[in-house]
C-alpha cells in the first residue's frame, strides 16, 4: 500500500540536459502518474523544489528515470546482481539459488521486487521469464522502465533483464487470484522487521516500500501457488521464520540473511 499522500508530493522534470525522446518521455509518465510536469529550464533540482514547494521528484534523464527524494535518489542498477551473477558464472554458489534449489527452466514469482536484485539472479538461472510484484507504483514504474532498457553490454545479463515481467500490484491480491500450481517457486524478500545496519542505500527505498509484514495468509496462498518451494528472506536473527511456520534455514551459518523455505 502506498504511504498516504506520497504521490502528492512528486513532480516531474527532466534532466539538464534534454532530447525530445526523454521530454516526451516525462509528459507522457506526468499524465499517466497524474503528477505535474515542471519545464527543467536550466534550474537545479532545489530551485525547483522551491518553487514548487513539493519535495519528491521523478527525473526523467536520457538513460534512466530517478526518484529523488530527501535521503537520496532510488533508479534501476543491476550491480548488486551483476556481483552475484559474476560469482555464479565462476561456479560459485549463491545462497538464495541454493536455497530456490532453482535450475534452468523453473519459474519464479518474485512477490516483493524493490530494485529487482533477486528477481534478475532468479532470471539468469532459470532462463525463462521471471514475474515480480511490486505494490509501489512509482518503483515498479521506475524499475521495470530500467528492466527494459538498461545495456549491461553483457548478452546473458540483459536477456535475463528484459525476461523479468514487472505487474504493479499487492502480492496478497496477485496471490489469491492464481491458480493452484503456477509457478515452481513463490519467493518473497520483505522490507526486514529489523533492518541491517549496514543497509543505508535502502534508505530511500524505505521512502516508498510497504513495510508491512508477511501476513499467514499470503503464506498459505504462496504455498497453494508453489509447485516446488516456498522461499522467505530475513534478517537471520529474525522471528519471521517461526511466526509464519519456516522451519528449514538455509543461507551460511555466518551469513546475516537467512533463507527459510519450505518445500511443497
Ligand atoms: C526488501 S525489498 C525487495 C528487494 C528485492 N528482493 C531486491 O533484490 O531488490 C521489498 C520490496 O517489496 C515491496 N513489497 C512489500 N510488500 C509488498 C506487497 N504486499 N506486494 C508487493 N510488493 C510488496 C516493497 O515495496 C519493496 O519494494
């Protein structure tokens, strides 16, 4: 659910400097997102805020869309996957592959996609396409506007990005309208009961993110929808695993994300 009035707090404008593929671009999102689009003319981003005494802004530059807000600015960057996905091609293991036991040919609903870390990993492996939910609308907007059109340079790296489908919704209501057996692995990666120190790059995520827990609900519709596994993420120390009922961990004992899964 979207914090209230959050979207009221955003305009829209365009980076310095402009080409008529990014203006139209930023007109055509200020209409769908019903947000005011603002002429950049050559102010910087605080001038802007000033002016129009909004806080929140969607920047539409030449190769991505940026969210700027007050702690800091949220686009699409595949690093945190690309690490991941250099490690796999060496053969290396990554605890939440192991965890999915996922191989070539599997599907996945990412149920919680933020910036779409997992979902591009899960990608890479399975080969085939990966759906994530994302209940924010302007960051499934965001990502999967960068899932489209990032150019890592790397074939395997951007199939496996153009292979993950974005849908702007809540998981629960996604959930409980598949049918039984849809996809071999339900995953979610919610926003931790107690985040990690060392996280400060979420900041603004947090701006934007539903930070509500994963209800007991949504666990027995992920495991009505799972043909393989269910698969939770959590800070290690965290009581999640025990209150929605995973009893198998997996993610390295020295590890502070845990995996809990539960197999169908
Ligand atoms: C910790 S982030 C996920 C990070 C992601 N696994 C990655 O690798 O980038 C959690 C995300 O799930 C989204 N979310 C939380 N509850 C949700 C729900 N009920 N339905 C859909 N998305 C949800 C939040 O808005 C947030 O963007």
């Amino acid at each position: 659910m979207r914090k209230a009035g959050n979207m009221d707090k955003f305009f829209i404008t365009t980076g310095r400097k402009i080409d008529e593929k990014s203006y139209k671009k930023a007109q055509q999102l200020a209409e769908k997102c019903q947000m005011p689009f603002v002429e950049r003319d050559g102010k910087s981003l605080e001038q802007l805020k000033i002016e129009q005494q909004l806080d929140k802004i969607l920047l539409v530059k030449k190769t991505k869309i940026v969210i700027v807000t007050a702690v800091g600015e949220l686009f699409f960057h595949p690093n945190m996957a690309q690490l991941r996905i250099k490690k796999l091609l060496k053969k290396e293991p990554d605890n939440m592959i192991e965890a999915m036991g996922l191989k070539a040919g599997m599907t996945v609903l990412d149920c919680t996609l933020g910036f779409a870390a997992d979902a591009l990993v899960s990608s890479f492996i399975s080969k085939i396409q990966v759906v994530g939910l994302e209940t924010d609308e302007l960051l499934s907007l965001v990502i999967s506007d960068g899932l489209k059109n990032y150019n890592s340079g790397i074939t395997a790296m951007d199939e496996a990005m153009r292979n993950i489908k974005v849908i702007n919704i809540n998981y629960k209501d996604y959930l409980r309208q598949l049918p039984d057996d849809s996809f071999d692995i339900v995953y979610f990666d919610p926003m931790f009961r107690h985040p990690l120190q060392d996280s400060i790059h979420l900041q603004p995520l947090r701006q934007l993110a539903d930070i509500s827990a994963v209800d007991a609900e949504s666990i027995v519709q992920a495991r009505r929808v799972a043909r393989k596994k269910v698969v939770f993420k959590e800070n290690s120390k965290s009581r999640e695993f025990s209150r929605l009922g995973f009893t198998k961990i997996a993610g390295g004992r020295y590890s502070n994300v845990h995996y809990g899964v539960m197999n169908i």
